[in-house]
C-alpha cells in the first residue's frame, strides 16, 4: 500500500502515519480483519501494490493509538497491549487486546469515538464480536475471563449537550459493559467467519451486502422553506405524491448511496460492483 500526503498535512503527522509499527505478526488474519468484509478483504489482498490512501485518512487512528500509548505508559494493574492467536480451519487468527486484569477476570478495550456511536445505549455489533473473540483466545491460552468492557472515549463531547440531552453521554470517559457469549458461540462464530474469508479468497463470495456497504435507500424529504432539516422522510415515490403539500413546503428527493464505499473502502475504485453501481 503507498500512503499519499495530497492535503499537504505537516510532515510530523504525515511520518507519524507512516511509522505505524503494528504487525499481526505470522497470522493468517487479525481480529479486526475477520470481522471485515470478505469481499473488501480479499481485494485489498489482491490489489495490494496498487492501493493508495492519504494520511489524511488515517488520522482517527492515529489518535487512537495515543490513547494506547498513555495506557501503556499508565498500566501497574494489568497486562495492555497483550496479542494471542488461536488456530482454526488451517488459518491462524490473531488479536491485539488492550488491557487484561487477570485477577478479576477484566477484558477491557479502549475506543476512540464518537458520541453518536452509542448514544441512547447502543453499542457497536462489531466491538462486542471482537471482544469476545478476545476473550476466547484468552480461554485458549489458561486465562478466566468473567467481565467484557468497552472504555467509550469521546472525540466529540460537548459538557453543554450533556446538560441539555437525557440520553446523551454524561461524562467524556464511559464504561460500557459487553455481554460475555459462551465459549462454543464464539468458537462458531469464528469459524464461519474464517470460511467466509477463506471462500473470499478463492473468488467464491460475492460482492458486499447493503449492510457491509452502510448502504442508505433513496429517500424523499419533506421540506419547509427556511429549515435546514426534513419535517419528514418518506420511503417512497408514491409517499411523496400523496402529500398534500402546504404553500411554503416542498418535496426533496435524496438519492441512497453506499457510504462505506464512497467514503471509507481503500478499494472501492478497484471493486467491479462499485464501478458498476456507483452512479445509480
């Protein structure tokens, strides 16, 4: 993959990008890696040498692996930055998890995030995936786990819309509990997962699903002159003419698009269903 610098960002941050030590090591595939895409990886896989990527990109993760950093630096519990590796299916899977508290059993993983991300108590499928399938790797190598934590730090907090919102985070710093899945679930699930990848890798899977792509369906808005915002969003044509329009409002029509593709996949100019989708 080459790192571009096309926004001219100071040459520190540019280097800090390109300096990322991070290595899954001899693995077949890393944790974050499983719970990706099969589709997107194996194109990523393929199209390696051709990749490009500003560092621009990836500066939400750099400021991720500061935190990292500082609980390295503060860590007299437990054991941070710890990397395991299970064996399934011929692949070996690998997983870099950030803070293991032997003597109570504590897992905990630290994000970076946004408030949206978990506002009115949602969390993340994928976080409570990939903790348990670190818990399990902890199983395999004689360890107890009794207790999954997400550490949510917000990028985006504001103290005044923690005043104003109920279901708005309270604090900066959030613990969120994840449920703890039984060791055979898990198991299976990694398992299927590595097939899927493994079946990517010999071209037998197909394109990236709607909910893979963060696709979003066409909508119609509801306007009125003067807001910014819809009074309402309609799921359809026939929604949008049977509404008997008010003087000052107005139909808006937003086309769908897949967000993940446009906006966040390294190899959405490589993927032959982007090219052919995209503009639809």
């Amino acid at each position: 993959m080459k790192l571009t610098n096309k926004l001219n960002l100071p040459q520190p941050i540019a280097d800090a990008v390109k300096n990322d030590g991070y290595t899954k090591g001899d693995a077949d595939i890393s944790v974050t890696e499983l719970l990706s895409p099969p589709y997107q990886r194996a194109l990523k896989v393929k199209h390696e040498e051709e990749i490009e990527e500003d560092v621009s990109d990836r500066i939400f993760s750099l400021l991720g692996q500061t935190v990292h950093g500082i609980l390295e630096r503060s860590e007299s519990t437990g054991i941070a930055e710890r990397r395991l590796s299970i064996e399934c299916n011929g692949w070996k899977v690998s997983g870099g998890m950030d803070r293991f508290v032997a003597k109570d059993g504590l897992l905990q993983d630290y994000k970076l995030t946004t408030v949206y991300k978990t506002k009115a108590g949602n969390i993340p499928e994928e976080w409570a995936q990939q903790l348990n399938i670190y818990a399990e790797m902890l199983r395999q190598n004689g360890e107890e786990v009794k207790t999954l934590e997400i550490v949510a730090i917000y990028r985006d907090w504001s103290k005044t819309a923690a005043e104003r919102e109920s279901d708005y985070p309270q604090r900066q710093v959030e613990v969120l509990r994840i449920p703890l899945i039984s060791s055979r679930e898990v198991v299976e699930f990694i398992a299927e997962r590595v097939r899927l990848h493994q079946r990517a890798a010999s071209g037998e899977v197909s394109p990236c699903s709607k909910e893979e792509r963060w696709a979003k369906d066409d909508t119609w808005a509801l306007m009125k002159d003067g807001n910014k915002k819809a009074s309402k969003l309609l799921k359809n044509a026939g929604e949008a003419e049977a509404i008997i329009l008010a003087k000052n409002e107005y139909i808006q029509f937003r086309p769908g698009e897949s967000v993940r593709c446009k906006h966040y996949c390294p190899v959405s100019s490589m993927c032959p269903w982007y090219k052919e989708n995209k503009n639809k």
